[in-house]
C-alpha cells in the first residue's frame, strides 16, 4: 500500500533528460530573439528607462537576463534569483531591451511554482521575489518623478492626474504579470501532486486486483483439492469393504474373490488417478480456511436451467452421446463450471436466451454454455473465470470462454476420460436425451 504524502511534504520529481534537453533549446531561443529585440529598440532610438550603457554592457544584461531559462526546470529557484537579480540591475542601468526580459521574469517564476522540489520554499521565493519587485517599482517611481519633462503630458485630457495614471497602469500590469505567473505554477504544481496519486491509486488497484486473483485461487485450489479428497476417500473405502469379502469367500469361492479383486484393482486405478490430480493441486496451495460447497454432479445441471428458466430466461438443456459414469471429479468439475457459467449469465450478460449442452465424446466429456448477452461484461477478466481455469486445468482439460462471433458469450470446457473398454460409449451425432422449454421470458 502506497504512503499517503502530506501536500505540502510531497516533492516534484526532477525533468526528465528530455525535459532539459527542451529547457535549453528554450532558454537558447528567448535569449535570441531578446538580442533581436534589442538591436531593433536600438535601432528605432527608443530608450524608455533613459541614456542606455555602451553597447557591449547592454549585451551582457540582456544575456544576463535570458539565459538562465536554459536550466529552469532543473535549478528552479536558482534560476528565478538570478533573472530577478539581472533583470533589476538591467533596468537600474537603462538597458534598452524590457519585452524579452519581463517574459523570461515571468517564465522563471511559473516554473519555480510548478517545478519547485520544497513547495514551502517556492511559495516563499515567489512571493519574496514579487515583494521585491514592486518595491524597485515604487523606487523607480521616486527616483524618476522628478526627472519627467514638464511637457511630458501635454496631451493628457482624462480626470486622473497623468503622472498618477502613469504609476497605476504600471502597477496593475505588473499584478496581472506577476499574478498569472504565481497562479499557473501554483496549478500545474497541483496538476502534477494529482497525477502523482492517480498514478499511486491505479498502482494500488493493480497490486489490490493481483492479492484478489492469488487469494481466488488459492481458495479455488483448496475446494477443488477437497473434492477430490472426498472422491479418494469414497475409493479407498470400497477397496477396504472388497478386500473384506475377498478375505471371507478366498477359499471357498474363487469366483467371487476374483470378482472382488478386479473391482479392488479397478478402485485402485481410479483412486491413484484422483490422488495425483488432488497432490497437483495441492502443491501450489497453501493452508486456507474457506466453507467447502455443496456437491454437484452433471445429474444436477438441469436444476441449473430450472434455475435460469425461473429467472426468466428461454433456457435450453441437451445431452448428447452416450452417458457413461463420469469420476466423481470431473463430475464436480463440470457441474461447478457450469454453474458458474450460469451464474454469470444471469448476474452480468442482461441474456434472454441460455442453451446448455453436455456432450459424451469418444474420449471426453464437454460442457458448453451460450447466452444471447453482451460480449462484454464483468466477469470477462473476473474471478468465477479464474475458478472454472483452476477445475479445468486440474483435470488436464482446456477451457474456452469468451464472445462468440454472432454475439453473446460462450464457455466451453472439455475434460479428457481414461479409456473407455470395448463396447463402451461411442460418440453420437444423435440426440440422446433434450430437455427444451418454449416459455417466454417472464415481465
């Protein structure tokens, strides 16, 4: 389970090597087109913030300036005080260039908002640097106020004061700059803290969902090695009762003591067989205390489609072949796979129509069960799948489960059988035995 993070305690991780490689190009950009700027201001002779320095030094603040965008990501808060630091310095020596500067001003601290590692310290350095820069505005203002020409505002004709409306333009377009630049950090630092837990939680869904199908399994394997416990211990019981009588009529009867050996010798077979598919289980399974369920057998798959039928489906049961005594395993096995088969249909599939068919092969055993339902659904990936995997696969058998072409959902599981004696059950393309109800789908 994932650590919940305090907001303020979480840290951003660092820009990936793509990111820094797209920082550089960036910050490489705006210092070109700041010197692109700058040669046009001095080209037209527009010096807003006076006299400028020599050339060269003009330069070197407006480098200065720009530049540092380079690692913004990387050295966030490094590189809002070195902007904040060059560009106050720029414009205390009258360096013609401002428009690619503010933006670089503005662009460091965004990224200190939404890139900063120590959420406190960003919040802190943003507003310090805000704090700053208005007061070098208001000293500006008292520096420059009585520098401006008495013909400055010749023009002016509204209600404020010129010099008044001149200070509070600039102060509200650099609360509206430095306002934006705080508030969209602040959101794509928040953007990032909620993809970081999204991410945690689908984490910890995926983690929970995993314990969830170990646990079905596990609970799954231990039923089914019950089962088949009971199947072994039914087997060992009738060799016990057999060897009994043979002891009894050995001297007197051979015939009968013949006939008890061979049915000794044939529970034998199928105990041995039942107990190695229940070690098979066994082996991958651990201790659990789970309710073990109630027996079924293939007799009781009609129950199954009353049961369908009575919820208001147009439910079909046929068996085709020639019945033959199934193992009492793969008796249980088929029976749980189709009741969970059911059970899906009438719980996810919104189904009207369900046809059950039992088919006695050569050498095999096959359930299979089709709905009219949605090819999508819940149990698609759930854990009733899960289960009827673990009784087919614990009897060497192969599941089929999934859409069918022409709509609705089919499972279909076959088990194999021991070899059948001669004269045994043969495959029909007959009809043995069907049960079909014509009633209509309850209101």
């Amino acid at each position: 389970m994932a650590v919940v993070v305090p907001r303020e305690e979480w840290r951003r991780p660092g820009p990936t090597p793509q990111q820094r490689r797209n920082d550089v190009w960036l910050g490489l950009a705006v210092t070109g087109l700041a010197l692109a700027s700058l040669t046009l201001a001095r080209s037209t002779g527009a010096f807003l913030l006076g006299p400028p320095p020599s050339g060269p030094e003009q330069l070197l603040w407006t480098v200065a300036v720009t530049l540092p965008l380079i690692w913004r990501r990387r050295w966030p808060a490094a590189t809002l005080l070195a902007v904040s630091a060059a560009f106050i310095a720029a414009q205390a020596r009258s360096a013609p260039e401002t428009q690619f500067s503010s933006w670089a001003l503005f662009c460091a601290l965004y990224t200190l908002g939404a890139w900063g590692p120590d959420h406190r310290l960003a919040r802190r350095l943003r507003i310090g640097v805000t704090a700053t820069m208005f007061a070098w505005l208001g000293v500006y203002y008292a520096v420059t106020i009585d520098h401006i020409p008495p013909d400055a505002f010749a023009d002016a004709v509204g209600p404020v004061p010129p010099v008044l409306a001149a200070m509070v333009t600039g102060v509200l377009v650099n609360v509206l700059v430095f306002g934006f630049a705080y508030f969209f950090g602040e959101t794509a630092w928040v953007a990032a803290r909620r993809e970081h837990e999204l991410c945690e939680q689908a984490e910890d869904l995926r983690r929970s969902q995993a314990e969830a199908r170990e646990r079905a399994v596990l609970g799954e394997r231990v039923r089914i090695a019950r089962e088949l416990h009971d199947v072994v211990a039914h087997h060992v019981s009738v060799m016990g009762v057999q060897a009994s009588a043979c002891r009894r009529v050995f001297d007197r009867d051979p015939g009968k003591a013949r006939t008890a050996l061979t049915a000794i010798e044939q529970s034998a077979r199928t105990a041995v067989d039942e107990l190695r598919r229940m070690l098979g289980v066994l082996r991958a399974s651990g201790d659990a205390d789970v309710e073990q369920p109630t027996a079924g057998d293939v007799e009781r798959i009609a129950e199954l489609v009353e049961r369908a039928r009575a919820a208001g489906l147009t439910a079909t049961l046929g068996v085709y072949g020639d019945p033959v005594a199934l193992p009492e395993s793969v008796s249980q096995a088929a029976y749980r796979v189709t009741q969970e088969a059911v059970t899906n249909t009438l719980k996810h599939a919104g189904a009207s129509l369900l046809d059950v068919r039992v088919r006695y092969l050569a050498r095999e055993v096959e359930v299979d069960v089709t709905d009219d339902g949605r090819p999508g659904r819940p149990d698609a990936a759930g854990l009733g799948l899960i289960g009827m995997r673990e009784r087919v696969t614990a009897h060497d058998g192969e599941l089929e489960a999934g859409p069918r072409a022409g709509g609705g959902w089919r499972v279909r599981a076959r088990f194999p059988l021991a070899d059948q004696p001669a004269g045994g059950p043969r495959k029909s393309t007959d009809e043995r035995s069907s049960v079909t109800s014509g009633a209509e789908r309850s209101a």
